[in-house]
C-alpha cells in the first residue's frame, strides 16, 4: 500500500488532490495536513510514509524551508512539490532544497500522477517545457524585445526576476543603488507595473526567455 502525505492549506485544493491520487492504484493512502508542523509531527509519529506532496505557500513555514527539514531528518521520504508559483528560479530551488519533482497547478490531473510515479520509481520530475504553465519555454520574442528594454534594463531585470534586491543588483553589476532604482523604475513603467511583484509576474507570463 502506498501512503502519500499531502501538505496543502486550502481545503479543496487538498481535498481534490487527495481524489486524484487516489487514482494512482488501488489501496493508496492520502492523508492531508494544513501546515508544515502537523506535517512533521505526523512523521515523528509515523516515519513510514512513501512520498510528501507539498505546497509552497504554507501558513506556518514556506515549502522551500519544509524541503529542507525533510531532506535532512527524513532523507528517505521523497518529495514532490505542487505550486502556483511555477517560474523558473522556484522550481530550481525546490529542488536544490531535496525536492524530487516539481509539477505546476496549471498542469492536468494525469501530469501529475505522471510525475507521482517517475519519483515513487525513482527518479525526478520537472515540468515539460513544450507543456501549459509559467515554468514552460513560450514562443515569442524575449521579454525586453517586446517591451523595448535596453541592455543595461535587461540586465537588472534578469536579477530582479531572480529575487535580488537593489543592493545585490547593484553589487553584481557594479553599479550604484541609485542607478539600480532609475532602471527598475524604468522596467515598471515598460512592463506597465507598480512594484517588484507584479513586474515578476509579468516576466513570468511572458516566459523564461529574457
């Protein structure tokens, strides 16, 4: 019998996970937690689990910190990761964190139970790049193209896309912070955003080609 722990904190989308992976084959075992600490006191109480299905926007700790603990006190457990947040750099520090796959939300009820089973045979699932959701390659032209972007702009876009701050960005390129502040500011206004958040969405819709 095959028991998979589910830990995501939206009641539906948790319960109709549970539903699908309950197709994966007969007699399997899903059992859902809301936050990372039932998650973990569940295994302290029963380490016997075959596969962790996690979510990255936890209540109580992010999934990339969950990653971590399980990867060093469960080392055993694989994990998969399930999450909106399907750009590029997310799913690489999944798995750099011990994640052994990592499926985005956009993606089918029969991708996922795909990647169920390439991690339970061991082995490791990323999004298919020829596939819906953020994380694939789009066609198109790259992002500064479309939005008329100089180099120096597409440079300081690249790291914001990363998570960097001013201060990083302006470390690693050599420039200023204030210089950093004039390009970002000149990003916002070609992406037609107001903050750091919503110019990372915008490039993430548009696809990893920067």
């Amino acid at each position: 019998m095959t028991k998979i722990l589910v830990v995501e904190d939206h009641v539906l989308v948790r319960e109709a996970m549970s539903q699908t992976l309950m197709r994966l084959e007969e007699g399997v075992q899903c059992t859902g937690f809301k936050a990372a600490d039932e998650a973990l006191a569940e295994l302290e109480r029963d380490p016997e689990w075959d596969l962790a299905v996690i979510d990255l926007m936890l209540p109580d700790m992010n999934g990339f910190s969950l990653l971590a603990i399980l990867a060093k006190r469960f080392p055993d457990l694989p994990a998969i990761v399930v999450s909106a947040l399907d750009d590029g750099a997310s799913i690489q520090r999944a798995l750099k964190a011990g994640a052994s796959g990592f499926v985005p939300k956009s993606c089918s009820s029969d991708e996922l139970l795909e990647a169920i089973r390439i991690v339970l045979g061991g082995g490791v699932y990323t999004p298919k790049e020829d596939g819906s959701g953020a994380a694939r390659r789009r066609s198109g032209a790259p992002v500064q193209d479309r939005f008329g972007l100089t180099t120096a702009q597409t440079r300081v876009m690249e790291l914001l896309a990363q998570g960097r701050t001013n201060r990083e960005i302006a470390e690693l390129l050599g420039l200023s912070e204030g210089t950093v502040k004039v390009h970002m500011s000149a990003i916002f206004r070609a992406l037609n955003v107001t903050n750091r958040a919503q110019a990372v969405l915008v490039i993430t819709r548009h696809g990893s080609r920067v």
